[in-house]
C-alpha cells in the first residue's frame, strides 16, 4: 500500500524524576564499586522515583513537554501509545491512564511491551497510522519505573538501571515539510525470551508468598549472553534501512542508540563503522531506562541545539523478547 502522507515528529518532551543516585551512594548499599561500575557500564548516576510517583506521572510532565513543542493540545491528540514494561498496573493500560490525566477520550490509548525496543516499536505503530491517514497527530511515550523492579540482591542488574520518560509527538507531515521517517524496521527471536524478563506477577507463576520471598518479581538478565544479541541484532536493523535508502553511515548526522551499555553502544558504532562523535551517548546521567533511553536523548539534543531541523537521524534498540528495531528519519 503508497502510503497518503509522510510521518514526522513535530515535539518532544523528557522527564526525569529528581532524586539522583550516583555510584557512590550505591556503594554504600551494594557490594559494588565506582570503579567497577564505569569501567563496565559507562554509568554513573541514575534517577529513582519516589514512593509515590507511578510510570503515569512521569509520562505525563513528559508528553506535557512534548505537546507544548509540538504547539498541540492533548485534544488535537488521534491516539495516545504508551511503550513500557512497568506501568502503574497490569491492567489497564497506562496509556487510558494518561489519557484521563489530559482529560481527553473518545480515540484509542495503548501499551506497547516491547521491552527496551519499545518506544521504537511504539513510533513505528503510530508512523502507520499518520501514513495511511488514520490520525493527524499521535502522542509516544516511552516510560520505564525500574527502580521498584530491582533485586538488589542480584550485583549483576542492581546498578543498572534508572527512571524516566521521553515523550514524542508523531504528526503528518506536510508536502513542503522535509522533516519525515525515512523508513523503519521492525524484528524479534522469541527463542531468547528467557535472558531478560519478570518470571513472577503473570499468569505463568502468578504472585504468591513464595514468589515474593525469591524476588522473582525483579527484573532477571543474563547479560553476557544478551551483549551478542544486542550488537549483532542491532547492526543488522540499521544495516538493513540503510541499504534499503541507499544510505551509507556518511549520509547519517547522528546515530541513537538505547542505552543500556557503553560498551555495547561503541561496539555497533565501531561495526558500522560511524564516527564516535555521530553517537549520542547519555548513559553516565540516566544508565539505562529501558525504552525511555532514546527519546530521552532525542529530547536533549534537539533542545541543546545539537539536532537540528532537517538532520538525518538513525536509532536503534534492543530489549527483551529479544526484540529489535531501527528508525531513520530527518528530523
């Protein structure tokens, strides 16, 4: 199907909450180091939520931010996708929750569990529907309130990770507009679905006083074994825009990626073969915020001025199910 229009973002907005723990606070509450940390990771803060802040809260002063850039109102809104892991509750959406806090109704308001691929899984989503003239304007969110999901038990995911929101508005874009998604690409190995997960609070292994005791109810990773699927998975969605566009990582302005490791983040470049310094990188403020971490940084490079207006931008993600997927666009 030619698609009736282009997709472009049109706003953006981030929020992080404001308690920072830095890795010496977290060495005095874990068996870790500063050192060990940074060497590994690249991280060395991180932003916890308070006790009474859900994923809804911070995705609403993000999609504020980013209604605002975009000069729209909550009710020019078509559609609302959340894309999260740890929303306010299993059910119902935290999207329909979102939607009540703009006081809006009567479109469609959804989550997206993608794992950390989510706010990638969750644009592409909405890049169709503003395509084929469904919506005029679609809001995006990636949310992620780890901080309630850590084992702080387990030395290897304790350290990791951080919360936050990025919010991006998604609309039509018009004929004389050179801003639009370029192409996207979309995958996942459901075969690898138990190398980074929540064993407990599904229908599987149902919440129980056994369940609690075992933190089985925190987030669980294998994370040498996830590195390899990362690189190579993301490699190959970027890989595959590109030569679909004709495109070559000279004709690319910046490069985002998730940010889940330093390491991870300098192996795909350095497998692309891209100039480091066309490679966002934040993870030393925010570590990882799962599927928060790209349009976080999408947010403070265009406020910062460092994307600019008619840039071309190529983001990539990984996260659990193993999922995976890649976004070109000029912004």
């Amino acid at each position: 199907m030619i698609a009736k229009y282009n997709a472009k973002i049109s706003g953006t907005g981030h929020y992080v909450p404001d308690k920072i723990v830095n890795n010496f606070d977290l060495e005095k509450i874990v068996d870790t180091t500063d050192e060990w940390i940074r060497t590994r990771t690249g991280m060395f803060e991180r932003h916890h939520a308070s006790s009474d802040q859900a994923s809804s809260d911070m995705a609403y002063e993000a999609a504020a931010k980013a209604l605002d850039a975009a000069g729209i109102r909550a009710k020019d809104l078509g559609m609302i996708i959340v894309a999260t892991v740890s929303g306010d509750h299993p059910f119902p959406s935290t999207a329909c929750i979102l939607q009540k806090r703009f006081g809006v109704k009567g479109f469609p308001a959804f989550d997206v569990s993608a794992g950390c691929t989510g706010w990638i899984y969750a644009a592409n989503i909405a890049k169709q529907y503003i395509e084929n003239d469904i919506a005029e304007h679609i809001l995006v969110v990636g949310v992620e309130l780890l901080s309630k999901l850590i084992n702080w038990d387990d030395r290897s995911t304790n350290v990791l990770f951080g919360d936050g929101a990025g919010a991006t508005v998604i609309s039509r874009s018009e004929p004389k507009d050179i801003s639009r998604f370029i192409d996207s690409e979309l995958s996942a190995d459901g075969s690898h679905y138990d190398l980074l997960m929540q064993p407990a609070g599904g229908s599987r292994t149902p919440a129980s006083k056994e369940s609690v005791e075992k933190n089985l109810h925190t987030v669980y990773m294998e994370g040498n074994k996830i590195f390899k699927h990362a690189v190579k998975s993301m490699y190959h969605v970027c890989d595959l825009v590109l030569k679909r566009n004709h495109l070559d990582v000279k004709s690319i302005d910046w490069l985002i990626t998730h940010q889940a490791n330093l390491r991870i983040i300098e192996a795909l470049g350095k497998k692309l073969k891209i100039d480091q310094d066309k490679v966002i990188v934040n993870i030393e403020k925010y570590a990882n915020t799962s599927s928060a971490t790209i349009p976080i940084a999408l947010d403070e490079c265009i406020r910062n001025s460092k994307i600019r207006h008619g840039d071309i931008v190529l983001m990539a993600s990984f996260g659990a199910g193993l999922t995976s997927g890649s976004l070109l666009m000029r912004l």
